[in-house]
C-alpha cells in the first residue's frame, strides 16, 4: 500500500521532499487548468500519518504559491479580469473565513459524498453543452456582480474554506455558466479568487495548529513551478484544451470521493 511505503522512509527524508516536490508540481498545473488537483497531496500528507484537518490545513500553503504565479501569468497575458475579480473576492473571502472556521471543528464524510454527486451533475452540462464553456459571453461579463453572484461565490468560499479540494470547478462552473467568460479566462479569474482567500484560510488553520510547515513549504516548490507551467499551457492551448482536461478531472475526482475507484479496484 502507499502509505506503507511513504513510511518506510524518514519523515523529513530526500526521498519524501522529492515525492512532494513532484506531487506539488502536478497539482499546481491540475489546479490552475481545471482543480481538484489537491487531492494529490492530501493523499500523500494523509499516507504519512498526517491527520485530514492538519492535511487540509498544509497543503493551502502550496496553494498560495500556485495561484500567486498562476495570476501573475495571466495577468502579464491580458487574460485577468482584475477589476470583477476583487469585486467577487469580497464574498469569496468572507464565505472562506467562514468554511474554514467549520471545518476546523467538523467532519466532511458526508459533504465529499454530496459535492462528488453535484461534481457528476456539472459533468452532464459540460458535456453536452461545450460552446457555453469555450465561448466567451460578453453580455454577461460586462454586466454589473448581481446579488445572486454575491451569494453564489459567498457559499463557493465557505465549500473552499472548508475542504478546499475542487473548488476550482465550482469557480470555473460560476465563472462560466453565471458570469460569462470562456474557460481561459474564467480560470484566470478562478486562479486570483483563490489567491485572494487562501491566505485567509490559511491563517485560521495556523492559529488552530493544523499546519506542518516543513511538509508544506517543500510541496510548495512543486506548486509554484506548477502554476507556472499550467497557466501558459492554459493561454497557449486554449478553452477547448481545459474543457477535455476539467471532463477528465471531474470524472477521476467524483469518483474518488464517491468510492467509486475503491470498489472496483
């Protein structure tokens, strides 16, 4: 199993930083493309005897690294929505201070059953409805944030505060499906919602002790690079591109969390 094997070696051993560093890497061009790509290193934190509130707590350290250069990216490539990006911020920031402050105190058993069959719902219009995820609509990017938008990235951010993994594919479904923009540009917004919160989160999870700072810092370095590497390939390859990878992620993602891949294999 990979947990026997993780533990074979020292904690703070080559070979561990080399796994994280690699695990960060992968999940710092999953996330920026699509999301859920976290899950990566919440299994290897978890495999090395980590607890899930302290693994959910470290590896939003990575994800400061990622988004930040991942934002950096896009916007230097004109594809950052700056100005709607801080006005959405506002309630993505309150709802993830707030999801953080539950999960710090709460099991999610039943909540990842729940967000694993929403994750299948989403699949379903992605599929058969591709042009509104690869075709930018400008009547509804110019529009004005509606109070309904509020809401939704207000309980996007509570969702991000308190698991975090996969809360890229909810931004990326508002973003598109409520807000607009073409999946370039909505991951470019995603990427900055969740730079704008994660620090946040990441703080109440270091006053509650659930942060192992070595572990951490060294998928980070994996992170940052990732975030570099998936936002070019995002703005080179384009809305089609991330629309095949999100499909692919999706399905791996729900089916993980729904047990699915547990019983068959």
């Amino acid at each position: 199993m990979l947990s026997d094997w993780l533990t074979s070696f020292d904690l703070y051993s080559w070979q561990i930083f080399g796994i994280l560093i690699l695990a960060g890497f992968s999940v710092g061009i999953i996330n920026t493309l699509a999301g859920s790509g976290s899950v990566i290193t919440f299994s290897i934190l978890m495999a090395l005897g980590i607890p899930a509130p302290m693994a959910n707590g470290t590896l939003r350290i990575g994800v400061v690294m990622q988004t930040a250069t991942a934002s950096f990216r896009f916007f230097r490539n004109n594809k950052l929505d700056l100005k709607k990006g801080l006005i959405l911020g506002i309630p993505i920031i309150i709802g993830s201070i707030a999801g953080a402050l539950i999960a710090v105190n709460m099991p999610h058993a039943l909540f990842e059953k729940i967000i694993g069959g929403v994750l299948l719902v989403l699949l379903f219009f992605i599929i058969f409805d591709p042009k509104r995820w690869i075709q930018e609509q400008q009547e509804k990017t110019k529009r004005k944030v509606s109070f309904l938008q509020v809401l939704i990235f207000l309980f996007v951010g509570m969702y991000g505060g308190f698991v975090h993994i996969g809360v890229g594919i909810f931004l990326l479904s508002a973003l598109v499906l409520q807000a607009g923009y073409d999946l370039v540009k909505a991951n470019a917004l995603k990427v900055f919602l969740v730079l704008l919160y994660s620090p946040f989160a990441l703080g109440i999870y270091i006053l509650d002790g659930q942060v192992e700072w070595v572990l951490g810092l060294v998928a980070a370095v994996g992170n940052f690079a990732g975030g570099w590497v998936g936002s070019q390939l995002a703005i080179k390859k384009g809305s089609k591109f991330v629309r095949g990878l999100l499909v692919v992620v999706i399905l791996v993602f729900s089916g993980h969390l729904l047990g699915i891949w547990k019983a068959i294999f």
